[in-house]
DNA sequence: GGCGGCAGTTAACAGTGGTAAGCATTGTTG
DNA sequence: CAACAATGCTTACCACTGTTAACTGCCGCC
C-alpha cells in the first residue's frame, strides 16, 4: 500500500529531513537507511531513488551544515573593525561547532575517503566560510593590525586551530583545569595574537 | 583441528599485531573483527576472550600509538633552547600524524562515546605527550622568551592547534595555495608565536 | 486502449559486532 | 591414578548494516 505523495520529489526533502533530525537526536553511528526509511515512512530502498548511496545523502547534509555555518558566520560578521570581527567570527565557528556536533562531525570530521566523493562544486561553496575570514584579515592588513602574508594562507591557518579546538572540546578530549569557556577565550585569542602587527 | 599455543596469552599478543598490521595496511574502516580473526588464523569469537569488544581492542591499538608519539615526542625534544624545542615538538607531533595516519585517527578522532568509555590510567599515561610541550613552555618562560598563563593551558592550546593542523592535513581538506610543508610550517610559526613574550 | 516510464515495493546478498552453548585440552586435587 | 574444574577455543546463531535485482502499480501520452 503506497500513500501517495504529493508531488513528485516531495519524498526526498523528507528524507532529508529525517535524516538531520535523526542525526541530532541519535548521532551519526545511528543513522543507517533503514532507520531514515522507517522515520520517513518509505521502504530503504526508496532512498536510493533519490540518493546514489549513502555518502550521497550525507553529503547533503553536508551540505545543509555548511549553509547553517554560513548563515551563523554572517550574522557574526558585523563589527567594523577587523580584530573584533574576526574574533566574533572565531567564536561563531567554535559555537556553532558545539552546538551542532553532529552537523560538526559529519561537515569536518568524516573520514578522507568519503570526503574523496564529496562533489567539488559543493566543495567551493563550503569554501565561502573560510573566506568571510579571509576577508577580516584583508581588511585588517588594510587598517594596520594584522601583519601577514596572504590572507587566504591566513585564513586556513585560523581554521585549522578553531577546528582542532571545536573537534577535542567536542570529543571531550580537553581536560584542562579551567572552564571550557575559558579555554575558548584562551585559545582564540591565542590563535589571534599570531596575526596581531 | 586446534593448532596448540606455545603459552596462554600468545593469541593476544598475536592479535594486537595483525591488528596493528592490518589498521595501518587497510585503514580503520576495513578493521573487523573478523578479518583480524582470519590475519590471526583463530575464530572470531576468540577475539572477545581476550578483550572484552571491538572498543577495548581499539583502545589496546591507541596505547600502542600513544606510546610511539612518545617515543617520537622525546627524540624531537632535544634542543636546550625552549623556543627551538617547542617548534621540534611541534613538527614531530605533526610529523607524527602524517606518517601515521590510521594511529592518528584511532588516538585522537574517533567518536567521542568511544572514548568514554576509554580507561581513565591510560588516559593519564597519554597526558605525558601533552606534559612534555607543557615543559617547554615552563622552560621559555623562566627564560623569558614565552609570556603565558598557565604552561598547562598553553600545553593544550597549542595542541588543539596541532591537533587541527594535523586533522585537517590528513582529511585532505585543506586546499590553499602553498605547498603542505609550507603551510605547516607557517600553521606552526602562528601558533608559536602567540606564547612569545 | 495500450504502452512507457516513473516511484515505490519486497526479497535477497554479503558483510558486520556480539552472544550462547559446546568441546577439547590442561592443571589441580583427592 | 582418577575425577573434576577451569581455560582456550570452536561452531552456530542473532540482529543489524549498505546495497542490488526483480517486481508491481500508477501516471500521462499517443
């Protein structure tokens, strides 16, 4: 007995969003097809109608994530002055990581082989994160208070100490004798100090 | 047919190894328990009279990984001056992972619900690779070349940077201009220079 | 009316981690 | 030496996974 859809591709904007609240409600070790096929109401195999396979699905997520992290970096990016911007920005990158860790997870911490699959032109629109960065410490070179040689290199070099901060805090990894919030504060100013003229 | 075991615990020690061959040779998606049992020559079943699950297992192998690093740790921290030391430290840790790569995601990114369950005197005994950059910056502050807080703090912020440095590089998403040893050696340079006084 | 293709189904395959029950061999004890 | 208990390992399962093949019913079109 099949309950009829009402348009065409209505079942797969279903499947996705079971598959995003499955993934925050039970993790991503939880998340298997016919799990997503008995919340959505669908056979496993539906699924493949509309995804490839499962990574196919999860880069889809993957997407939805980066256009939340986006819109989130957006709204941090409104002080005019380019230190306190990038700091917002920092702790925009790190909050969100906390607050969505499944998002999280699946975004930056998969494994390189499925990531190998992870269709390029997605891959550039993720690429618009890292450059809501770069741009702050253009302007910040502009206005005299960082000192660096290419923002793009300097950009990556922020990310990669957010996400080593977001991925231990998230994996409980970090047991230092302050508060986790302190750490934060710590850290990233840390990482911005390594700009600072 | 049960080919005789020279001593009690041999199949263990025999498990850990093919274990170990096997993580490093076809990655820690390809590790079941299974295929250990078949690389050993015993039933899988076997497996579990020596470790309680796949996660105990899997935390045997980190020992075995947290221990290399120290090993590696401890040859790169030779150097008398803290600042050179600490940039030693830095590119041994990163070295490290880079050469390792399946260590490096079992120690350091699987999911954080295995980890809980990770016995906390091993976790102790992993805090030494930690201890050893905390050391480096007691020293460079005595000296007068670092300004920090607290060397335990500064240990761990500069790992978080190290560990996303390193992550990143071996996920393969980091896609800037320069050449990886270029950029790990700028990521570094950063991430040192916010302890200089 | 017949027909093609679309959207969904059920059945099955090969693999997984993990458990239960059983079977030798070995060491200990009366 | 004989009886017993424990150890180390086995086979046989269970419930689950991602994925494929083959099938069915329904829609619009000629």
């Amino acid at each position: 007995m099949v309950e009829a859809r009402p348009n065409g591709t209505a079942l797969r904007r279903a499947i996705l969003d079971e598959s995003r609240h499955l993934l925050v409600a039970e993790g991503y070790d939880n998340l298997s097809m016919r799990k997503i096929a008995r919340a959505v109401g669908c056979s496993a195999t539906s699924i493949y109608l509309h995804f490839d396979n499962r990574d196919a699905l999860i880069h889809a997520l993957i997407d939805e994530g980066m256009e939340r992290l986006h819109e989130q970096l957006v709204v941090a990016s409104v002080d005019a002055d380019p230190l306190e911007r990038l700091k917002a920005l920092a702790h925009a990158y790190v909050r969100f990581g906390l607050d969505n860790p499944e998002y999280y997870q699946v975004m930056f911490q998969l494994h390189p082989e499925r990531m190998e699959r992870y269709p390029v032109e997605k891959f550039r629109r993720a690429r618009r994160n890292l450059e809501i960065h770069a741009e702050a410490l253009t302007d910040g070179v502009a206005s005299g208070v960082f000192v660096l040689e290419s923002p793009d290199t300097g950009a990556h070099v922020l990310w990669t100490a957010l996400h080593g901060l977001s991925s231990l805090l998230l994996a409980e990894r970090v047991d230092v004798k302050i508060a986790d919030e302190a750490f934060i504060d710590a850290a990233i100013q840390h990482a911005l100090e390594g700009f600072k003229a």
